[in-house]
C-alpha cells in the first residue's frame, strides 16, 4: 500500500512514488526516459527526444482555452545520488525508498530526490489531469542539469514554442525566483610518484563525518563545516609537527554538495605517536566546539590501520596540504542589492587519488560574471602555486532579475488571491537551468517555484508534505490566468 494514500494532492504524490521507482542518477538517465517516453504513449500525449536525451511532451489546451500563450513546463529528470556510510545502495538500479516522518518525506540513508522529482511530478500530474482548465502545455524535462547542465547547454533553438516558461526547481514554498547565479568549475590535478615509506613508521586512519552537507549554492551561507577543509587542517599540523607520509585522501563527491565526510590513510614515526594521539584529541576539541552550534554531529576518529609499502612523495604531499589549506571556500561576497543573498562563493567540492594523480573540484557561483570569473582565477592560482594543471569546465551563465516581468506579476496576484499574502520575490544563488534557456530563446519570461524541500543533495533531504498542496494549487491558478496570445 503507498505510503502517500493520505497526502494530498493525491495526483502528484502519485507519480512521484512512480518516479522514486525509477534509478536517475546524473548522467545515467536511460530508465527514467523511458518511464517519461511510456507515460506519454500510455496519455496519447505527443513526445520527442533531443539528441542530449531531453524529453518534450505537450498537451493541447482544454476547451476555452485554445487561445492562451503556450506554457512551458519544465524540471531536470536526474538526481543527486548520496548516501550514508555504510548505507547499501546502487543509485544506477535501487530505487529510493520514501518515508513518511511527521510533516515530511525523506530517504532511508539516501537524497530523496525531490530535487527535482517533485517538479516532474506536478508535470505529469498536469499531462494526465482531465479536469484542469489551461491552454496548451509544453513539458520540458532536462537531463544531467546535477553534474554540468549538459541537457540544457544541447538544447537547441525551436525545441519548443512557447513564450512562458514555468521552472519547477526552487525549493522553498512561498517564494518566487526571478534571478539566479551563474557558475563555473575549477579541477586542479597534480601528478605524484611513490616513494618508500620507513619500517619505523606506523599507520593510521582518520575519518571526518556527521556534516550536514547540502547544496552548495542554497547552503553555503549556513556556516556548515567542509569535510575536506577539516580533515586537511589536520594533516597539515601533523605533518608540521611530525614525520608524517601521506598514503591517500578521500573526500567528497559531487561538485555540487558541500562535502559531508572525508578519510586519510597516512603513517608517523613510531616515537611520535603518543604526542601526535594528544594532538589529536585536542584538535577534536577545537573542531567540535567551533562547529558546535552547525554541526551538532561532527565526528572525527583516528585508528591504527595498516598500510603499503609506498606514500605519496614529500613535494606532492607538501603541494598538496598547503593548496588545499590556502583554498578558499565559503562565501566571497555579498548582495549590494538584494538582502541578505550569497553573490559569490566557492566549494571545495571532493579530493580523489586515482591511479598516480590526484584530482580536486572546486565549484564557484556569482550573480556577476566578472567575480564568477574573478573567484575562479583565485582557486586556479592557488592550485599552480602548487604545481597542479588546471581545467575549467561546465561554466553556465546567471539569470539576471526582471521585476516587470508578466508571468511575476500573474504569479504574484496567483498567491495574494490563494493564500492572503503576498509571496517573497527574490534571486536565488543556486544555478537554475533558465540563464541558459534565455540564451537559446531570448524572449523567454520565466519565473521560478516549487515546494520546501531541505537539505537538497545531501541524505538528509527532505520535503514538506503540505507544501506541496500549496505548490500545487499556485501552478494550477497561474495557469488559468496565462494571457491570451
């Protein structure tokens, strides 16, 4: 029996059950295309496919209707896959397994999903709808928009017709975006050669854990810690103190998500382990009380591992502590316009060994593109300073706010009309697959809005169950107040 026979809407938690169902990790989205490709036949919907895998699947107006301008629909069909340790899941074939926990949706160990299944839910419950009034809809789902926006960088001009374009990918309920950031990635590999580790040495094994993560855009203000930063600031004092041989460092995985867990494999002289087991548990100390008030769960642990023959050698390891030490990450700047709102920011995303390289992603946001460009130089530096190569990839452009916009202005008498108040109108400093739209089709009016969800790309992911209700009944109002053409 579905756990969702008693939320409300019924329609939407309905498919959205049917899409947690279906694997969709970024970049493996075959089976969730072909769920959206037998939908449309099973509603005798038409349908067609890109050459990037995005699906388009229109409705035509109901009666009274046929006039109004076309509506694009659109939402992102992957999803961020993270899970917790020790969590048994493979997000190319598991589904996601939903719960309900008081006035919330969430995951056993894994992200929900609902960034942005729950936009593709109210599509589809609009497609298979037949008691709705709306004039023709065109429902655009994007692929991979989680690891590089590659779905909407391939759409090409004439995709589809409409003028209105409705983004079902903003996460918090009572809020409408008019503007988002742009970003870019920064990966620095460094190359290393191996050399003899001391039969005098012993190894150990740290871990960092418990970090909330979250998305990188919508939670890089909230003083959350970076498991990468943290397990770094470690090895970087122990190997000023001590003859330390790094062996590997892991940590992080999506250039997206503020990275929650991170693990060293390393060695230390045999006489220096009591004074280095003292340091540690110091340095545990002063972590935790500085995360104290964000993380309430942070963890670290250290214990004696064993270890191979071979370290990483002492200029690459150097090169590497202190670049990732002096790498910035967190906020760079604020708003001047818009209160209270991130303009620039950087992620220290993941750090991954591999085959004699090690490869570190870094992501950076800004509303302005001369800082977004600015910070990223920044991080490039650093990175060369420490002799790494540097490749940028995946840059997309911000969406600049349009207050006179008309479908802001429907969309705002929508929610004054439904719910008694007027909502929140704001940019968001998370990247929205609509400063792309814009390029491809430059008279686009878009607007932004969605649910609550918390906790996005993180396992702690989570939507608001009666938010939904409210998401809901705004998209169908604004529909029946689109202009005629």
């Amino acid at each position: 029996m579905s756990i969702f026979k008693n939320s409300e809407p019924g329609i939407i938690w309905k498919y959205f059950e049917e899409i947690c169902m279906v694997p969709r990790p970024s970049k493996k989205e075959e089976k969730i295309i072909s769920f959206l490709t037998n939908f449309a036949g099973k509603h005798n919907l038409s349908f067609k496919k890109d050459t990037a895998g995005n699906i388009l699947i229109t409705k035509p107006p109901t009666k009274g209707y046929e006039n109004k301008k076309t509506v694009v629909l659109q939402s992102h069909m992957d999803m961020v896959g993270e899970k917790h340790s020790g969590v048994d899941h493979d997000f190319q074939t598991d589904p996601v397994n939903p719960f309900i926990e008081g006035d919330w949706v969430k995951a056993k160990g894994t992200t929900l999903g609902a960034d942005d299944g729950i936009g593709m839910a109210a599509q589809l419950a609009l497609l298979a709808s037949s008691d709705l009034q709306h004039g023709a809809i065109e429902c655009l789902f994007t692929v991979d928009e989680e690891t590089g926006l590659s779905g909407a960088f391939a759409l090409q001009p004439g995709f589809f017709r409409g003028t209105i374009l409705l983004n079902l990918d903003s996460e918090d309920e009572g809020e409408l975006f008019i503007g988002c950031a742009g970003g870019i990635d920064t990966i620095a590999t460094m190359e290393y050669e191996e050399e003899a580790i001391p039969s005098s040495h012993t190894g150990f094994l740290v871990n960092v854990g418990g970090l909330k993560g979250g998305h990188s855009g919508d939670d890089i203000h909230k003083g959350r810690g970076n498991s990468n930063k943290i397990l770094n600031r470690f090895l970087w004092n122990i190997n000023s103190r001590f003859d330390m041989k790094l062996i590997w460092f892991d940590g992080g995985n999506l250039r997206n998500a503020i990275p929650r867990e991170a693990g060293a494999l390393f060695s230390i002289h045999h006489e220096d382990i009591g004074d280095m087991e003292k340091y540690f548990e110091l340095f545990a100390k002063t972590i935790s009380n500085e995360l104290s008030h964000n993380e309430p769960r942070f963890s670290i642990t250290m214990n004696p591992a064993e270890i191979p023959s071979r370290s990483v050698d002492e200029d690459t390891q150097s090169d590497l502590l202190l670049s990732l030490y002096a790498c910035p990450n967190g906020v760079i700047s604020w708003s001047p316009e818009i209160i209270d709102m991130v303009q620039t920011s950087t992620n220290l995303a993941s750090v991954k060994f591999k085959e004699s390289k090690i490869y570190i992603t870094t992501s950076q946001r800004s509303s302005s593109d001369s800082e977004k460009t600015d910070i990223a130089s920044m991080v490039e530096s650093v990175f060369r300073l420490a002799n790494a190569s540097i490749k940028k990839t995946g840059s997309y452009p911000g969406w600049d706010p349009k207050r006179d916009s008309e479908i802001l202005q429907i969309s705002e008498s929508a929610y004054k009309r439904l719910f008694g108040t007027g909502p929140v109108v704001r940019a968001i400093h998370a990247g929205l697959e609509c400063g792309l739209f814009l390029e491809k089709y430059p008279d686009l009016d878009m607007i932004s809005f969605g649910p609550t969800i918390k906790g996005a790309h993180s396992p702690d992911e989570r939507l608001h169950i009666g938010s939904v209700q409210k998401f809901w009944s705004l998209l169908t109002e604004i529909l029946k107040d689109i202009p005629e053409n």
